[in-house]
C-alpha cells in the first residue's frame, strides 16, 4: 500500500502571520538601508536644495561634482593611504595570532593550560585605564609612530571564537598527522587554518572594521598629519565643515569663471560626503565576506 504525501495547507492564522514577518522584515531593512541612501542622494543633489533640507526620497539636480572636490583635497590620499596600510596590516597579524595562540590553548599538553586561559579571560574584564595605556605608549616610544596602530593584534574575545572552532574539528585529523610525523606547525599551518576558514573570516571582517572606523588612537597618540587616518581626518572635516565648505566654494568662485551655484559646497555637502566616501569601502568588502561570516558566527550553535 503506498502512501501519498499530505500537503500541508495553511491556516489564516499562518497566512496573517507569514504577511506579518514580511512586512516586519522589509520594514527594518528599510530603517537600515534608509539612512544611507539619504545621505548618497544628498551628495548627488543641488547643494541648495540640501541646505534647505528638501531632498528626501528622490535626487533633485544630480552633479558629482561633490565627490570631485572632496577627492581633491590635499590630506585625503594620505590618510586613505594609512587608512588601508593599518586595515590590511592590522587585521592580517590580528588574524594569524589569535588564530596562533587559540590553537595553543587547545593543546592539553600545554603547561599551566587552564590558568594561561582564565589569565586570557580576566583581561576582558579589567584594564589599567586610559592614562597608564597612554604611559606605556610614550614609554614604548609609540607616540607618533604607525605601529602603535597595529600593536594590539590580540582581541581575547576572537581568541575564544576561534579556540572554540578549534575544538569542533575532529582530534583524528591531527592524530593521523602526528602520526605521520608533522610537528605543531606543520599541523597548523596545513591542517589548522584551511579548516578554520570561516571563522577567521569572521573575525577578519571584525578587525577590519574595527581598524577603519578607530580614530580615537590617532587622537591621543598621533601629532604628525602624515600619520593621520581617514576616519581622524573625516573627524576633524565634520568639525570644521563650515570652514571647509567656505574655502572650496572660493575655489570654485575663483578658479572657474562659468561655476554653477547648486554645485557649490555647503557645510551640509561636505559632512554627507565625506561621510559616503568613507563608509562605501567597508559597504563593498563585506558582502564578499558573508557566506564566512554566517557560518564562523553561528559557532557554537550546534554541536554534534
């Protein structure tokens, strides 16, 4: 005797509730989307109108002339330049410690294991402060120096993420290894980190945000312009805005007889631009790192 498979008809009770998650949904994602497509349409619109506050969903008077005055500024190629050395520089020594001292932890053989770990875990909890940092940058001849952008390559909590994907992955793989004679690093390097792909990726992607939007480091330890990053000098723009704003428009005034008044920078214009410009690189990394980032976040979510 067979048996047909019973479709499974939805209720109204279902179909209320499915039009409720929907509309849920788009409506958060548009809360997300929308503020960053107001700010772009705003930089691609009449200066004027911007000012006046009367672009809200659609571009009024497209120019990109915005995007081209700001790119022209005098600071911005370097700061981008130490932006990305420090991102790129930064978030690789970060990922291959902490990838490093996670797979350490693991090691039972490792002396004094679990205090080592809990010595890890207090660290999260407490700090010596703001001012004792500060000394010991000074001390460790930091100040002004670009390596104090890179020197803390060890985030305990990514450790923890990491030592826990770790310990997921089956010990016969590095016993069948061991076996055949490969050493702690030859493990790691061939074994470890292909497997831990995904969460290393994940981590990745928090160190290279966390590196592109700090500039608090740049504020107290950092006096020399070259050193300056995009995210300080995007600070120093948004406080100076009006200044900003007043001496690219003498520019265009009087560098090109035929300007156009709505493409003439207003403090507005500039705070939205800069800002877009920014923002769009870590909007366009991200995406490729995605399907890693689902799968190394979701660590721990299931065992077995």
């Amino acid at each position: 005797m067979k048996y047909k498979p019973v479709k499974y008809k939805p209720g109204p009770v279902d179909v209320v509730f499915d039009i409720f998650i929907y509309v849920f949904f788009i409506a958060f994602t548009v809360m997300c989307v929308f503020p960053i497509y107001y700010i772009f349409i705003n930089t691609i619109s009449d200066n004027e109108l911007v000012a006046q506050g009367r672009i809200l969903f659609l571009p009024r008077g497209f120019h990109l002339e915005n995007y081209v005055k700001v790119m022209r500024l005098s600071a911005l190629p370097q700061a981008l330049l130490v932006s990305v050395s420090r991102t790129v520089i930064g978030t690789s020594l970060s990922v291959i410690c902490t990838a490093f001292v996670a797979y350490v932890l693991t090691k039972k053989t490792l002396c004094h294991r679990k205090l080592v770990y809990r010595f890890f875990i207090v660290t999260m909890y407490f700090n010596a402060g703001l001012i004792p940092v500060y000394l010991t940058m000074r001390n460790l001849h930091l100040y002004n120096n670009f390596f104090v952008y890179i020197i803390g390559v060890i985030s305990v909590f990514n450790v923890i993420l990491v030592k826990t994907y770790i310990e997921s992955i089956p010990e016969s793989i590095e016993e069948s290894a061991a076996i055949d004679g490969a050493g702690y690093l030859v493990i790691f390097t061939r074994l470890i980190l292909p497997l831990t792909v995904p969460i290393l990726a994940t981590i990745a992607v928090f160190n290279a945000v966390g590196h592109w939007n700090s500039f608090m480091d740049t504020l107290l330890y950092i006096r020399n312009p070259k050193l300056f990053t995009l995210q300080f000098l995007l600070w120093q723009y948004l406080n100076q805005a009006n200044n900003l704003a007043a001496t690219l428009r003498q520019a265009v005034i009087t560098g090109d007889s035929g300007f156009n008044p709505a493409t003439v920078m207003t403090p507005t214009s500039v705070r939205m631009t800069i800002t877009i410009v920014v923002t769009l690189p870590v909007l366009f990394v991200y995406p490729f790192f995605q399907k890693y980032f689902v799968k190394g976040i979701m660590i721990g979510a299931i065992k077995g």
